[in-house]
C-alpha cells in the first residue's frame, strides 16, 4: 500500500530532563506498539548527540495516524515536553518507493 504514513522526527531535549523523557518516551512507545494501525515504531538516540532522541513510526493510512495522535498517551507525551525541548522538533513525512 501506498498510502501509508511514515514518520521521522528528532527532538533535542534540555539534558537536564533527558532521563525523566526517555522513561515517558518508552512507556508511550509501549502503548503505541499496540494501536492496530501502527505497523512500525522504533525509538532511538542518536549516538553522536544522546540528548537527541529519533522516532521512525510507519502507519497503515492517514486515518490511523490521525487517529493515534489523539490519544491521550500521545497527547500526555508533547505535552510533558513542553519545557524540555533545546529546539522545535524536527518532523519529516517520507513516502514508500
């Protein structure tokens, strides 16, 4: 299919906060792992900057993607990271080939 909805985004995080996000961010992952539109969800640190965490998520349509960005698991998650982000996220949609 190629309608899908495939996601890259990095978010610099203050170092002061990086423990306290990477614990929501692995809970959160958790509960996104499990909404039946997600095909792929993988949460990553870059090594050359640790404080930057990287998210590459794959959903079946845009409808799912809609959808899971209003759960409140998703939406508990931007919101604790008001505060502790260096920099605006940095979100890139691909496209299958």
């Amino acid at each position: 299919m190629k309608n899908k909805i495939i996601t890259n985004a990095a978010l610099k995080i203050n170092p002061d906060f990086i423990n306290e996000v990477l614990v929501l961010a692995i809970e959160t992952k958790n509960h996104i792992l499990l909404e039946e539109g997600c095909e792929n969800f993988v949460l990553m640190r870059k090594i050359e900057e640790p404080n930057t965490i990287v998210i590459f998520a794959v959903y079946t349509s845009k409808e799912t993607y809609d959808w899971h960005l209003e759960q409140d698991y998703v939406k508990i998650f931007f919101a604790f990271l008001n505060g502790k982000l260096i920099a605006a996220p940095e979100v890139t949609y691909l496209k299958e080939i």
